[in-house]
C-alpha cells in the first residue's frame, strides 16, 4: 500500500488519470506492482475500472514466480 498525496509516485508509474477524480481532480489508475529487492518492476497489474483489481491467488503466483518458496 502507498499513500501519494502530491501524485508524485503516481506520476513515475504513469498510472495518472488525469481528471477523473471528484471536481475534476486527478487520482490514479487502479493499479498493483510487485517491485523486487533491486527495486525492478517483476509484476504489474493495470485496469481502468476502480471495481476491477487483482485476485489475492493473481498476487500470489505472480510473488511465487519472482520468489520461488524456501527461499
């Protein structure tokens, strides 16, 4: 979970929506990253619908795959 009140982060990702928050505002595209140690995006998942987000069993596989159990 990130918090980024001044859409900085949001920006870096390229995961604004520019207008599409209350009055206008910009908010951000619904989105999950799974960053590894070397701090390398391993995984993403982008919608555009705010009701549409990964499953938990989506998160996890992605997580195995980078992060092989017992290690």
């Amino acid at each position: 979970m990130l918090s980024d009140a001044k859409a900085e982060v949001i920006r870096r990702y390229d995961v604004l929506h520019r207008g599409s928050g209350p009055k206008g505002s910009d908010i951000a595209r619904p989105a999950e990253f799974l960053i590894d140690s070397s701090r390398i995006v391993r995984w993403v998942n982008l919608t555009d619908n705010i009701a549409v987000r990964a499953r938990p069993e989506q998160v996890l596989t992605a997580l195995n795959q980078i992060e092989p159990a017992g290690r």
